[in-house]
C-alpha cells in the first residue's frame, strides 16, 4: 500500500483518503448514540453525522479541487457544468447507523465526463478501507483485490440487498431460479457485500432500490477488481443508476440472461 500511494496514487486519491479520514473520525465520534436524528422530505433520517461528515468531505475536496463539482447526498449538485463531479454518501446506510448496526460506510468517488474514475469505500467500524483508480487496481488494506473465479451458478454466492422494487415485478421469478441455484444466498448488505465480492469471497451482488452516490465507489472498486458492474438491464452505472447486478465475468452474463430488463 504504502509504495502505491507514495507513488503511483494520483493527487486525487491522496485527497480522497484524507476526505474518508476526517469522515471516519466524526462517525466514530457519533457512532456511541449521541447525535439527533431528523427526517428528510423522503423520510429518510439523516443525522448531525451525516451532515458534519459531508462538511468535512466537501471542505477537503473543494480546497484542493475548486474548480470541481461535488454531488452530496445532503447538500446537493454544484457546477453541473464541471469536468470533474465528485459523489459523496457521508454515511452510507444512516438507518443503520442511527440503530449501531456496523455495516454503514463513506462513500467517495470521482466522475470524469461522465465515467468513474476513482473511489474510496471506508467500512469505518469494520476497519475497511478500499478504493481504486482507473487502470490501478483495487485494494483493501493494502491489500489488492480480484474476483473469484467461479462459473458454476450452482457453486456460487450470492447476496442481495433493497429488493423491494424487484419484488413488485416479473424479476422476482427470475431471482427466484437463482437463488434456487446458488450455493449459498446472503443479505449482507450496503458496502459490506461489495468489498467481499472484490475480494472473491463471494460471487454476485444483485440490488434495486440504489442511487449513484450509494454505488459509484463500489462500482470502480468491483470492476478494477475483475468484476462486472451494471444494473440489471446490463447498463454501465451512470447518475441515473436504480439497481444493481455486480458479479465476476462468467457469472454476470448467466446472471443478466436472467434478469435484464426488470428493474432499470
């Protein structure tokens, strides 16, 4: 790790880190139960982590890149005209968090004329911190990552996660025959079940129910990894992504057969 980052890292990665950092910091801070909790107009809570952790991110962030646009999950788009859009979760899985499940996380990525080029996912209090560069790899602890190798559905992994809108179509049969399949159907949920996909130890994620700034990271650390990362109609992730299909090669094309077109 330490020769990658003293080295090949680009200036944004450095700053990038620094930004989940200071965030890891502030969550921690919170994470005991001392903190409000508000409702925003989609009832969704966000909580005074949620908002201090997006400050320190985007103060990080736009005092090394003024000229870039930052997207934040509490306080919106700037510069929609920007070369350069930095998308930001602060607290990734804040339901979660207001209740002292782990398993929330910070979300940083950089979009360059509309494709992802770099992200940061920081487990804070899983002591995960992994994030990719365009062309560089993934690495988690230092560690680099790579897909598993798997192709037989019936050897397979498989976690999913906010079906709600899947459950509601024709898609729900279809992942019904994969779930039948698969050696073994998890719900681990937010980050958690990205990283383990990079990491090979498991072999699929499958969601709806997603926004760019959930997955935008977890995307560019999935593929840097050796994976596939689109929603469920095969589609790249871009601003307006709604669900997700994430699995190594083999798995993906068998997976996306099955189903493509249900949930965008």
């Amino acid at each position: 790790m330490a020769n990658y980052l003293e080295g090949d890292a680009s200036a944004h990665l450095r700053v990038a880190l620094i930004a989940a950092k200071e965030a890891a910091d502030i969550s921690r801070r919170y994470y005991a139960g001392n903190f409000t909790v508000t409702t925003k107009a989609d009832l969704t809570p966000v909580t005074q982590a949620d908002v201090e952790c997006e400050q320190a991110i985007r103060g990080t962030i736009l005092e090394h890149f003024p000229e870039h646009g930052f997207y934040g999950e509490e306080t919106g788009r700037t510069r929609e005209d920007a070369e350069f859009l930095w998308l930001v979760d602060p607290i990734d899985g804040t339901k979660g968090f207001v209740r002292q499940y782990p398993f929330f996380s910070t979300q940083i990525a950089l979009m360059h004329r509309g494709e992802i080029i770099l992200g940061v996912s920081s487990g804070t209090m899983m002591d995960e911190l992994a994030w990719a560069e365009k062309g560089q790899g993934a690495w988690l602890n230092g560690r680099r990552l790579s897909v598993s190798a798997i192709d037989d559905p019936d050897r397979a992994a498989v976690s999913v996660g906010n079906l709600k809108s899947l459950a509601r179509s024709e898609g729900w049969s279809a992942l019904g025959g994969i779930v039948e399949r698969a050696d073994r159907i998890r719900g681990y949920g937010d980050f958690y079940h990205y990283h383990l996909l990079a990491a090979g130890k498991i072999e699929a994620v499958i969601e709806s129910d997603v926004n760019i700034l959930d997955v935008a990271a977890l995307s560019i650390i999935v593929s840097e990894a050796g994976g596939v990362f689109t929603n469920l109609n095969g589609e790249p992730p871009d601003l307006d992504i709604r669900s997700v299909l994430a699995a190594n090669p083999a798995l993906h094309a068998k997976y996306l057969s099955s189903l493509r077109g249900y949930v965008a």
